[in-house]
C-alpha cells in the first residue's frame, strides 16, 4: 500500500501541477507566443513529482514483498510521506505556475522570481522523497531477537 500511494498521489500532484502550469502556459501564448519554451519550466519540474514516486516504488518493491508486522506500517507511512508531499508540492507548482507564466507573459522582470518559488515548491516534494527513504530504510527495533 505505501508504494501504491506514493506513485498516486506523487503522479495526482504532477499531474495537477502540469494542467494548471499548462493554463498559465495557453494564456501566455495569446499575449506572447515568443516566451512559450521559457514558460515550459513549471511543466517540466511538476513532471519529476511522478519520478519521485517511481524512484520510491523502485526502492521499495523488494521490501514491500518480503515485509512483516511493523514493517509493513512503516512502508505506508513512507510511501504516504512521499506521495504526500510530492501531492502538495504540485499544488504549489501549480498555483505559482499559473500565476508566474501569466505575469511573465506581462512583464520579462518576474522570471528569475518565478524560478525561485518553483525551485522552493519543488523540494517539498524532494525533502519528502529523502524522508521516505530514510524511514523505510531504517531499521526497526521490534525485529531484532
């Protein structure tokens, strides 16, 4: 379950990301077709949301077979940290990529901001993907005999 739910919601916050970043990007290209391939970065980074769920799903799949007990609680709570945050981190590229292609359609002086906020929204996602990994790696004191 903790790999299911990291590559559903990491691939509902990439997807969400693109088709709201796309709207800001249609918008864009009426005031000034020049700047589409400029505009096409919050698209790009919302996609790596859905990479970090298969890198975790990846990781994972070989524990998730062979997990017993508490293990398999701390494969959904990891797999729900991942998948999770990456969620989050979509909307926030979303929104800020909407509203950042549609300013920068306006004016050439927002992009370098643009770039920041999406750098930012996106390491939600990566900080989630690095805990998830730590947590399902880490071992537990419940197995030891």
């Amino acid at each position: 379950m903790g790999v299911a739910a990291a590559l559903v919601f990491s691939n509902l916050g990439a997807s969400y990301g693109t088709a709201k970043a796309g709207v800001g990007i249609a918008s864009l290209g009426v005031i000034d077709s020049n700047k589409i391939l400029k505009a096409i970065i919050p698209v790009v980074m919302a996609g790596i949301l859905g990479i970090y769920g298969i890198i975790f799903a990846v990781l994972m799949q070989g524990s998730a077979a062979s997990a017993t007990g508490g293990d398999g609680y701390k494969l959904l709570s990891a797999g729900l940290c991942c998948g999770l945050s990456s969620l989050a981190s979509g909307l926030a590229i979303g929104v800020a990529g909407d509203a950042g292609v549609r300013a920068y359609a306006q004016t050439d002086a927002i992009y370098v901001g643009m770039i920041l906020v999406l750098i930012f929204a996106e390491a939600i996602g990566l900080y989630g993907l690095i805990i998830a990994i730590i947590m399902s790696s880490s071992s537990s004191g419940s197995s030891k005999k």
